[in-house]
C-alpha cells in the first residue's frame, strides 16, 4: 500500500500523490484513436512512489524490472500461479492471466527509454519506497521527506462512473498521450481525452 503522503520531518510541509493510478496503451502508435479505449488495449502501470526533481513534488515512476521478471512472470501463470507483478492476476482467469502477463512480457522486450515519472516524463527522480530514502527537503536545514498513512474511508462509487476518473494513459515508452474519463462497463470500454506532459521549463 503507498503512503497516503510524505511529509519533512523539519518543517512539517505535506507532499500528497496527485495520482494513484494510470495505464499503458502498449499498442497506441501516435495515430488518432477511433472512438473509446477498449478494456482490453490498457494495463495497468506498475509503480514506485518517488520524488520528482524537476517537478518537486512527490510522484508516481513506472517499476520496470529486468527482464527476466517478466519471463519469470509468464512462467508462473502458465503453470497456474498467481503473480503481483507485472499485475496482479489471483482475480483473474488464468486464460486472460496468461494473456496479460504475455503483453507485458512483449512490451518489455521491446521497451527502450527508462522509467519516466509520471509528472512530467522525465527522469530525474529518486525513489521514495527505498529503506532509507533520506530525501533531503531542499529548504530545510535538517528535514527529510518520510511517509504518512492515513487510514482511508474510500466510500466512492467506482472511478468513471459518477464523475471523470481521469487516469492518464500512456504508450508503450510511457509518453502520456491522453486521460482516461468514463467506464463504460456495459460495452467493456473508456472514454478518454488526448492529454501531454506540461513542457519543461529550464528556471
Ligand atoms: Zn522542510
Ligand atoms: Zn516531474
């Protein structure tokens, strides 16, 4: 489970996650979509919550593991097991399982640029899930940023079905092309909206 925040030890300031989720589209080529995103082209971004230095706040990095996590991966659901990584797939059906974890193990094989933060796409971050992060608050003398957890009362209906989920979906490189807004479970689809990186400012 992340941290519902961090927060410096010195001077008390709170850094939140602006986001807890968001998805690939491994096989978005940069093309107009036509019409909504089926279910089945989007997967779930594995991530590691970490500190973003160009953005300076705390955020969301993609978790690409080597490799062979994923060859092991496919191992395991093809012999039936249930993974958590890349997914989790104990509530799936081994067929759709072993079908997912194949994505990831294909996407893998062909993925180039390291992992992005989920910001900005860039990657100048430090990872926040680390046993001793001892992140430096750049305005504090003595105070480094540490996780609060606050035990959630999430009593919402499902993301996309009351108001827009806005959850970002990128491509295979892990460029955000767009945001996810509304579930559309009758027809297995989301509705989305094109969306980019902010550009980057040097000062
Ligand atoms: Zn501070
Ligand atoms: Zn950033």
């Amino acid at each position: 489970m992340f941290p519902t925040s961090y927060a410096c030890t010195c001077c008390g300031e709170r850094f939140r996650l602006a986001q807890r989720a968001a998805y690939y589209c491994f096989d978005f080529d940069g093309g107009p979509i036509d019409g909504p995103l089926p279910l089945a082209r989007i997967f779930p971004v594995p991530v590691r919550p970490a500190w973003c230095k160009d953005c300076a706040e705390v955020c969301l990095v993609e978790d690409i593991a080597p490799v062979r996590a994923f060859e092991n991966a496919f191992g395991a659901v093809r012999a039936g097991r249930a993974v958590e990584y890349p997914l989790e797939t104990d509530q799936r059906d081994p067929e759709e399982a072993r079908e997912d974890v194949a994505a990831y193990l294909r996407w893998r094989l062909t993925r180039r640029h390291p992992a992005r933060a989920l910001c900005c796409g860039r990657t100048n971050f430090q990872f926040l899930d680390v046993a001793q992060p001892l992140l430096k608050h750049a305005e504090c003398d003595f105070g480094v940023i540490e996780p609060r957890y606050t035990i959630g009362s999430f009593n919402g209906s499902a993301p996309g079905t009351r108001s827009p989920a806005n959850f970002p979906v990128h491509d295979g490189e892990g460029v955000l092309f767009g945001l996810l807004t509304w579930l559309h479970r009758d027809s297995g689809t989301w509705d989305f909206v094109p969306a980019a990186y902010p550009p980057f400012s040097e000062d």
